[in-house]
C-alpha cells in the first residue's frame, strides 16, 4: 500500500502534533498501512529487527554460504515471533555495499526474507512488514556526482530490484552533504556542519527522495525514510569515544533535523529510519510514525540515549546484530525477544492509561546526563519543531533549530537540570560566538563555504550554480 500526502516546506504551518504531552510512543497522528496487515502509529509499538551478517567475505563463492545466512534469520523471526506472540513485526534488511552494488543480489535476499514474513503471517495472523535499506554508493566517488554516474545509477536499480522482489518499505542512510560535513567535525567547525546539513543535505534528500518515491508509488509500495547517520550519529560515536564534545554533537542532532525532514516534504511517509534519533522532530512536524533505537541496540554501538530514545518511538529497534551464535540461539532471534518484551511494556503501560508516566520516565532517567538526550526531551523537541517550521529553507531552518538548541543546553545548564564539564563549558561559550557570526541566508553560506569546503563539493550535485 503506497502513502500518498507529501509535507510541503513552509513557514509558519501548524505542527502534526504542537504539544509535548501528544508526543508520545505508539502514536502518529499520520500512521502508515504496509505489508501484510501491519499499521504503524496506530496505537502500539511494534518491533524492528535488523541483522546482517557475521564477519564474511561476500562475492560469488560465499554467495551460497550468504543466502544460508539470511534462510537461518528468517526461520529464527519465524521461531521467534509466533513463540512469544508478537503483535506486529517488522524486519529490516540492511543491504550491504555488494548488495546494493549487484541488485539482484539484495533481490535475492530480499525474496527470501518475504517468504518467511508471509509464511509468519499465513500461519499466525500476526501483521509484518519487510523494510528494505539500500547503500548510498554514490560517495564511491570524491567528489561525489550525486545525480548521474554509475554509483547512483546501481543505487537506483537496487530500489527496483528490492520493490520487484518484495520489499514493503524502502529506505537508505543518504550521504548528500556527508564530504562537507566530515571534514567540518574533524575540525570541530558548526558552522561548516549546518551548511552540509542545511544546504547540501537538505538539496539532495529533496532531489533523492522524489526518486525513491517514483519507485514506490509504481511498485505500490511505502516510501519510508532516511536518517542522518553519516552525519550525526558520526558526531555521537566521536563523542563518546571523547574525540568530540557532546555539545557539538547535540547541535549536530538538532541540525540534521530539517535535512531528514526533507524527505517526507518530498513523498516520503515513514516509518522513518531506527539510527535517526532526529526522529522525534520529524514525527511532530510531519506527524508520520518513527522507528527509534536505544538500549536494545548496544549490540551494534553504544549511546547516551538508551531509554529517551523510546519515548516517542512507533517501533522499536535493535539497530543490527550479527547472525552468530550465542548461549540461548541465534543472536537476531535472542534481540527480536527483547524487542518483543520491550514493546510489551510499552504497550502494556498505553493500554492502562500510563504510555505518559512510562515516557516520562524514559526521558527522566537520560535528561540530565547528556546534551545529546536534550534533544530528545519532548519539550525541547517542540521548541525544534517550532522554530524549523517558523522558517522556509532548509540553511535558515537548521540554523533556526541550532540556535534553539543551543539555548536549551544553556538554560538546562543554568538551571541545574543538565551537568556539564568545564571543557562542555568552554566549547558552548565558543558556539555562542559561532552563532552570532553566522551567515543568516544560504547565499551567503555557500558564498563563505565555498572558500573552506568548495574543492571537496560539485555544486551541480546539488542543483546550485558552479
């Protein structure tokens, strides 16, 4: 079944839901029919199981080895999902970069993880849905073309293949803006990181979601989302690894917002991405329903945003887990059980009247430990949502949405609610000083950009003038 309403980019337009209390976990006020008879955002939180493969060389001798890999993950959701009786269920296929690269490989696997979801819902009743994730190969090359050449065209004939073969979502972690943006956090330069978010990133999901939503409507299908994992859960694992502060990092999160925003102004209908903490935001401008990850994801990376993750979250997500073998089964059948006790809190505290205490709680017990959960806050998430809507362009919108959340790290601060180390001190009075001079127009910031950034960009990628 294919979404069809489309969020157009103006300012001042009321937001899909304007209060915190209405931002809450299992509701969307837009929710989305696919697959086989699954409704995200109705009510209940549904889990999201991603897996991939353990560490293996892919190519034409491991391919039978491979195809064995995904057989043994799809009989374990199987297993899994009709022991302990799940609502609702969606798999998520992340393609590797040889999957994406040979499209009817990704078809192949594709087709085979179909066949176990039907063969689930034929047999129990339970409603699923198979998300497909394809790999942005068009930063193979630098700088990257973007619109034409071979990486994006195999991009595109992977979205076909998977739509043909049985995908019921499609999505994919978009890299536009990404050559910018990574050199921008090496330097530790905000305001070269809300230009690649704002202006490039923001012009290329508008141009790349258009396409992937021509390929869904013809396959009759979702046209899912994106996330800005390239770019700021980059800057989050470089902060928790202390190569970053985390205030740098929580204004990336803020600024990535408009740019995955972007994709649901142009056809997109969610669910969105599980790595796109900027989630929240989207779900209350657009009112689509989101796919979130925290602590069930450890298995894939770590983060400050463990429980707050889950408060607005429609599904529920362990981000990826290999398909090795641990003391009770399988590692995907062993994360998909979490998942599912997961979810049945979350669905047991809405059906008592209580989904509210239970997301209060999951932003109390992160709040005040990280910047980086701060944006996470339903309050702060309005106030996001409000200044990104107050605003046309997707340059003025981010800056918008950094000078937000830059003040909610500083009253949260000033307010005790928030500690922060005398080195988070002295980064924030410095981007104090980065906001003021910035560029308030994307003419103004690309004509700055260009000085720093302009050999590591083709500015036809992104539809501006050369």
């Amino acid at each position: 079944m294919t979404g069809t309403s489309t969020i157009a980019q103006t300012a001042s337009r009321p937001l899909s839901i304007d209060r915190p209390e209405d931002l809450v976990f299992g509701r969307a006020p837009r929710p989305v029919p696919c697959g086989l008879g699954l409704t995200v955002g109705d009510g209940r939180v549904y889990p999201e199981l991603n897996f991939t493969l353990p560490v293996m060389t892919i190519d034409e001798t491991t391919w039978p080895e491979v195809l064995r890999h995904y057989e043994q993950i799809g009989q374990a959701i199987v297993r899994r999902a009709s022991a302990l009786k799940v609502p609702g269920l969606v798999a998520e296929f992340e393609q590797l970069p040889a999957m994406t690269d040979r499209p009817q490989w990704g078809a192949e696997i594709t087709a085979v993880l179909k066949k176990h979801l039907t063969a689930l819902h034929d047999k129990t009743g339970i409603p699923v849905a198979l998300r497909v994730t394809v790999v942005d190969l068009r930063d193979a090359e630098r700088p990257p073309r973007l619109r034409h050449g071979r990486p994006w065209e195999k991009t595109r004939e992977a979205f076909v293949c998977a739509a043909q073969a049985g995908a019921d979502i499609l999505s994919i972690e978009s890299i536009g803006g990404k050559e910018v943006h990574d050199e921008a956090l090496m330097y530790g330069d905000l305001a070269g990181a809300i230009f690649a978010l704002g202006c490039l990133g923001c012009r290329d999901m508008a141009w790349l979601w258009t396409e992937i939503t021509a390929i869904a409507r013809a396959h009759g299908i979702v046209s899912g989302g994106d996330t800005a994992c390239g770019f700021s859960n980059t800057a989050m694992q470089l902060a928790g690894k202390g190569m970053l502060p985390d205030v740098l990092a929580a204004l990336d999160r803020a600024a990535s917002a408009p740019r995955s925003l972007a994709a649901y102004e142009n056809g997109a209908v969610g669910p969105s991405k599980d790595c796109a903490y900027e989630g929240p935001v989207v779900k209350a401008v657009a009112g689509c329903p989101i796919s979130m990850e925290g602590k069930s994801s450890s298995c894939a990376h770590f983060s400050p945003l463990g429980n707050i993750a889950g408060a607005a979250a429609d599904l529920w997500s362990n981000e990826s887990v290999q398909n090795i073998q641990l003391l009770s089964g399988p590692a995907p059948e062993a994360f998909l059980e979490l998942l599912a006790y997961d979810c049945r809190l979350f669905n047991t505290a809405a059906e008592h009247g209580q989904a509210l205490q239970l997301r209060d709680w999951l932003v109390a017990g992160d709040v005040g430990a990280n910047p980086q959960a701060l944006m996470l806050e339903p309050q702060t998430v309005i106030r996001l949502a409000r200044a990104i809507t107050g605003t046309a362009g997707g340059y003025e919108r981010t800056l918008a949405a950094v000078r937000v959340a830059f003040e909610a790290i500083r009253q949260a601060a000033a307010d005790g609610r928030l500690s922060l180390t005398p080195r988070e001190s002295t980064w924030l009075q410095r981007f104090d000083g980065v906001l003021s001079a910035c560029p308030e127009t994307e003419q103004e910031a690309l004509a700055r950009a260009r000085e720093t950034y302009g050999h590591l960009f083709l500015p036809e990628a992104y539809g501006l003038p050369a």
